[in-house]
C-alpha cells in the first residue's frame, strides 16, 4: 500500500513540474489579423447590407474593418434577400468591391478588380485610353451601335472627331479597345468624351450622353489618372463608370 501511495505522489509531482514547466515557457497565441472590405455601390435601387450577423448598413461607399479571410455578407432589397456571399479581406489591406445592379431586373453582383481581368489590363501608352461599354439600359434595345468622339486641336481649330465605335453593344463587357485622347489649346489631353447611341437597324440617335474622364491631383497636366475603363449604359441611360485604374 505505501509503495502505490509513493508512486501516486511520484506522478503527480510529474505532472505539475511538466505543467510549471510548461507555464514558464508560455504558450503561442495567435492574434487576428485584419483587413478592410469597401463596397461601392453602383446601384439605382436601395440595397441594405448585412455584415456577418447582425450589423446592417446602408450599402453606399462603405468600408468594413474585417478579420483577414472569407467574411460573409448579405444583400437585402427591401426586405427580400437577394444575395448571401462570402467577401475576402486580405491582411493590412483595403480590398475593394463593387455592388452592380445596373437596372430593377438584372441580379445584384459583387465584383473586383479580378472581374473579366481586369487587374491584369496593361496601362497604354500615354494619349492613349482603353475602354469598354456594355449596354444595361431598359429604354434601349438589347443591342445598340456606340460611338464615342472628343474635341482636338487640328490646323489651329478645336475639331470633334470619332475615336471609337462599338457595334452591337449588349449586357456583357467586350475587350477593352484603344481610343486616341484628343488635345485642348493648353496642349493637355481632353477628358471629355461624348457617347452616342444609335440603333443599329435604324441608325437612329437613341442617346448622346457627355462622359467626363476623372483626373487628379499630382498626375502631370498632360497625364490622366486613369487610361483604362469599364464603362456601361446605366437603366435609365446614364452613362457611368464601373471601374477605372
């Protein structure tokens, strides 16, 4: 009896010597890491946003302080859920996405800047733009012509001429295609485009509809910010800008 009271004591004494030892050298923890999801929306519709659970939002320029990885969100129109998806955050870093929901009957998606490669589109050379147009208007036909001209400097004399023509435009993006900017007095590239639409049975104008390249700060006068574009014919025929870089 005393030799098993011995050897109880023996292993217990075992075990909190490996647990002491254990305790001095402190265990590894893992903290979490974070990121930021930014949604822009691009939208006529009012779209509100779950994160997670609970939170909801109002989906309009937001940004959400996320842990690193899949977070899943929720998109409600009313109160009909209309899309449960799952957004990635990446570590220190503010991956941004786009709520597209061009007109009442096309679904709502999320989109970034992977969307049809777009991340991976070579930048042109300077005075020159690459440009894409899709056509999700509820006004139009399925399919319209767009022509896209600018103002330039000729012989002295500002001039509109065409730079570019996409036939047959439907509701999906084609391949980016090069545009010439035009040229102001000043000698700067123009940012000024104009978009007309017109039937492509008839020939009929349908739309002429100014688009204003964005430009900024710190960029050179001679520079745009952004040469490569995602443009599409919004439901009520606005034209807008769906991603630039």
């Amino acid at each position: 009896m005393k030799k098993i009271i011995m050897q109880s004591t023996l292993v217990t004494g075992a075990m909190l010597l490996l647990l002491l030892s254990a305790c001095s050298k402190g265990s590894i923890v893992d903290e979490p890491v974070f990121g930021f999801i930014s949604i822009n929306k691009l939208a006529a519709t009012d779209i509100k946003v779950i994160k997670g659970d609970t939170a909801v939002f109002s989906a309009n320029g937001l940004v959400f302080n996320a842990l690193a990885g899949p977070n899943r969100f929720r998109f409600y129109e009313g109160e009909v859920l209309s899309l449960d998806t799952m957004l990635v955050a990446t570590p220190n870093y503010n991956h941004p996405y786009v709520l597209f929901k061009p007109n009442r009957n096309t679904p709502i998606r999320i989109y970034d800047s992977e969307f049809s490669g777009f991340d991976k589109e070579i930048l042109p050379d300077t005075g020159f733009i690459k440009i894409s147009i899709a056509n999700f208007s509820e006004q139009f036909p399925a399919k319209v012509n767009v022509y896209i001209t600018t103002n330039t400097i000729i012989d002295g004399r500002q001039q509109e001429i065409q730079i570019a023509e996409f036939l047959g435009v439907s509701g999906s993006f084609p391949l980016l295609r090069l545009a010439r900017l035009g040229s102001t007095t000043s000698g700067i590239f123009e940012h000024k485009l104009t978009l007309v639409l017109k039937d492509p049975e008839t020939n009929v104008v349908l739309m002429t509809k100014d688009l204003t390249l964005p430009t900024g700060a710190g960029k050179g006068s001679k520079n745009l910010p952004y040469t490569v574009y995602m443009v599409y014919i919004s439901g009520n025929g606005t034209a807008e800008i769906m991603m630039n870089k």
